[in-house]
C-alpha cells in the first residue's frame, strides 16, 4: 500500500501560503543539501513551500560558530534558494541547521545537513559516483523500497557524491505502471509534471521536486556533499545546440515546443535552480541570470584529490559530425583550453575527470554519434580528435595519476586505455571507470574501440534483450578510497552492497 505521506506530497501542486501556515508546516522547508565542499568552502541549498529567506545556524562539534543569511526563495527561483560557505577549516565536520523566514521574521521548522571538508594535508578521503535516475518510466516505487540506488551510496558515507549526470529523464513520461516483460507491474508514485516529456519550465522544474520526494535521496543529502554535472536527460535524449526534435528523432511525443535551444535553455534554468553548485558557476553570466553555458568546473577535495566535472552537451557540434574526418566539438575549445591548463596546475595527487558519458564506446544507434568513441577502432575521426589533443597534452606536460569516471551507458566497466592497442599512441596510459544507473533499467554491455587502446578488463549489466526494472542487483555504483599514502582503490558495486569489481592504483611521481 502506498504511504499516505507520500502520497500526499506527489500531487506536488502549489499551496496557497500564509505566514501561519509557513511557521506551522512542518515541510515549510522541504529539501537541504551540500554541494563543491572544497577545504575552505561549501554550498548549502535549501527548498521551501513558500517564499522566505534562507537562514543558516553553522556549527562544528560543540562550537556554533555563527548564524547567517542567505539568497530569498520566491516564485521566480521556484523556492530555491542557495548560500555559498567561505572561511572554513580543512579536515572538519559541519553541521548547518537549515531554515526560512518569512517576511514577518517569522521561522520555519529547520532541517539539519552535515559535511566535512577535506583536508590539504596527506589524508583518508573518498568519493562515489553514478548517473541516471528514473529512467524508462521507472520512478519511485514504494514496493520496491523507493530509489535504493540513492541508499547504497548513502550507506557508503563517502565524503562526496560525483552525480554524472541524468539527474532526471525530463524526456521520458512517468505513470502509475510499467508492465515487465514477464507481466510483473512496477507500480510509480506520480506527479502532475511527469506525465509527458517536459516542455515547460515548470514541467523541467517538477522533474527535481519529484526525485526530492524519496526517502534515500534526502537521506544521502543529509550527510553527504554532492558534485552534479549534467548530460542529455536534463534537457532531451542524445540533444546538441540547434537541434530540432521530429517524430523520427524522438521516442515520446513533443507537442509544444521542439526547438531543443529553448528546451535546452528552460532545463538549464531548472538544473542550476536545483543543484547545490558554486554561484560563481551560476549568476551573473547570462541575461536571464543563470549561465547560459560553461556548466564545467573543479573542485578541491584536499592533498589527495580534485574533481575535473565537465559540459559535454552546451558546447558540442550536430551528432552527425562526430564521425567524420574533420575535428569536431564535444567540450569545445574553451572548455578543452581549460580542462588541459587545471589538470596541468593541479597538485592533487589523483586527477579525477567525471565526464558525461564513456570515452571509447560507440553508439548505439548507427545515426546518432553521441560520445567520442565511434567504434571503428581507427585513426581519431570527428569528435575524437579533441580527445587526441586533451591526452597528448597530458603527456606533453608529464601529468600522471589521471582517472575518468562516468556513468550514461546504464551498466558498470572499467576500461584501462594503452598505447601499445592504439590506433593514436600520443597518451600515457590511465583508466576510465563506468558505473550506473543509480536508478534506471540496466542495458547490455558495450565494447570500446581501439583508437586510443582501451581494454575492457570488467563489465556488467543487464543480460535481458529488453527494458528491465531496476532492482539492486541492476543498478550500479563506483567508490573510490584514497589511503593517506596515495594509494587509490576504485570499486564497482551493486545496490546491495555487492562488490563487483575492485582495483588497487599506485600513485605515480610527477613526469613534467
């Protein structure tokens, strides 16, 4: 049976406020969570039912070290409303008790979210990461025990979450079942904005508020930080600037709007509305003040670590460029500029990249080249010449210690890339490692290429020649555990807990 709790938040209509009613609603604020936690900073993110202005109670042990205020949550940010943290101590733990207050100066019931920052001398730390959350019409199903993805990771305690991106599938409806092969139903809560693909900002919006409704994701973002970076899902399947949908490109129907700019631009909005990420990513960059592009970044996390989390979609050419002989863009110059320039600065032992998708795996879909890999194993063509460049740059430069971490594909692999297999051997060779749907039907696995000499050492997924519901021992997860040494020991694991795959890398010194 549904939980009336739940049941009564999924109609997820807005709710006429007063100030009584702000004070004495116990989800006056409904959601709290942490995001780009660096050794000194953080953000804090917050949604209310009504409008109020952030207010934020910070501590570390018995020490309350103050009270601040931050941005006011209106209509205009759909009740959102972030503060960035600055001045804070490396190797501590946070708590931040979270609140809204109204016009009156009057306040709402608070939650409490946790964090520690890393430390910049030579230390433990960890990190997970996976993508892709309610997918092919799997939502929140409390029989199922609700998106248990979102629980393995919390059950972790890493001290970062890497989201790779699919934070939801706006493309894709969510109705109350999805009928299994075998005649199983899978039964969704539902909400009045995921019924058809999201053509509406309010309808991309309702999308993160419809995630926000389960259990394991507020759990998870209680305790633990989250780095997000977005892909295709956030907007449309497989999109690139300047498309327009058609019927043949299109699984569901668009009815209203098919200019994927303007959808692309409404579900731009919604993520940055939604994501606990660094203002100076955000404001003050486009006429609508939210950024317009350029959602990349890194992100500090101590001695042992930093985050490479790139933009692979604001910036890329027409998919069908990406197999021909000429270079085309996935990242686009600046971004590759940038990405080459960060890695070569960075002193973090391990240099970890969280792209959108896999680097050497083709499509499935001969007409669509989403990614870099085109599966012909030869000379780099199209989009794989920006990848050529970013690794010879890193050997140019001496860089060692890089790995690359995504998820998109909806199974869990590690590749090891080699010159010696390759088609294009200006690299050194490093590892990718592939880990989702954290709640999504597993596909089959893909083989990489060889221009640039990746093996797949491990790979799992789904072995059904169709859609499958996305049970524990199908939805997957990555953890990575630096030892104070440097030693680094990346694993893959399922929802249960289950450790599939696991592998220790030594750190190498420094070639520049």
């Amino acid at each position: 049976m549904r939980d009336p709790a739940v049941a009564a938040r999924a109609t997820d209509r807005p709710v006429p406020h007063t100030t009584a009613n702000l004070v004495r609603t116990r989800d006056a604020l409904t959601h709290a969570q942490t995001g780009d936690v660096t050794p000194t900073s953080g953000v804090l993110w917050a949604r209310g039912e009504g409008p109020g202005q952030l207010t934020v109670r910070l501590s570390s042990g018995s020490r309350v070290i103050g009270t601040r205020v931050g941005q006011v949550a209106t209509a205009t940010t759909d009740h959102t409303a972030r503060m960035a943290l600055d001045g804070l101590e490396p190797g501590r733990e946070y708590a931040a008790e979270l609140w809204f207050t109204d016009a009156a100066g009057v306040a709402g019931e608070a939650r409490t979210v946790t964090f520690t920052t890393p430390s910049t001398t030579p230390a433990r730390t960890t990190f997970a990461w996976s993508g892709d959350t309610c997918g092919q019409g799997y939502g929140i199903n409390p029989d199922a025990g609700g998106l248990v993805g979102y629980g393995a990771v919390a059950d972790l305690r890493p001290d970062v979450f890497v989201h790779c991106g699919d934070n939801i599938y706006a493309d894709e409806p969510i109705t109350d079942t999805v009928v299994e092969p075998d005649g199983t139903v899978w039964r969704n809560v539902v909400t009045e904005h995921v019924a058809r693909p999201a053509q509406t900002l309010e309808e991309y919006r309702g999308r993160y508020r419809y995630v926000l409704l389960d259990e394991h994701v507020r759990r998870l973002h209680a305790s633990v930080p989250v780095v997000s970076q977005w892909d295709d899902h956030e907007t449309t399947n497989n999109w690139y600037p300047g498309e327009v949908l058609t019927d043949e490109t299109t699984t569901h129907p668009y009815t209203d709007e098919r200019r994927v700019d303007v959808l692309a631009r409404w579900g731009r909005q919604a993520w940055q509305e939604y994501m606990p990420i660094g203002e100076a990513h955000l404001l003050g960059r486009g006429a609508t003040g939210f950024a317009d592009r350029g959602l990349y970044r890194k992100v500090a996390r101590g001695a042992h670590l930093d985050l490479f989390c790139l933009d692979q979609r604001s910036y890329r050419s027409p998919n069908a460029e990406a197999d021909g002989e000429r270079p085309a863009a996935l990242l686009g110059e600046e971004q590759t500029d940038w990405l080459i320039r960060e890695v070569v600065a960075s002193r973090a032992t391990w240099k970890v990249i969280s792209a959108d998708q896999p680097l050497a795996l083709g499509p499935r879909k001969p007409v669509d080249f989403d990614g870099y890999g085109n599966a012909d194993g030869g000379a780099p063509r199209g989009r794989e010449h920006e990848l050529a460049r970013i690794l010879s740059a890193f050997r140019a430069a001496g860089v060692r210690n890089v790995v690359w971490i995504t998820a998109d594909v909806h199974f869990a692999a590690a590749h090891r890339f080699h010159p010696d297999r390759a088609a294009f051997t200006d690299f050194d060779p490093f590892w990718e490692f592939v880990a989702g749907p954290i709640a999504c039907s597993s596909f089959g696995v893909k083989e990489p290429d060889t221009t640039f000499g990746a093996e797949q050492v491990f790979a799992t997924g789904s072995s059904a020649p169709s859609r499958r519901a996305p049970t524990p021992e199908q939805t997957f997860i990555g953890y990575g555990e630096i030892a104070a040494d440097g030693l680094l020991r990346v694993s893959l694991r399922d929802a249960l807990g289950t450790e599939l795959y696991a592998v220790d890398l030594q750190p190498e010194p420094s070639g520049g």
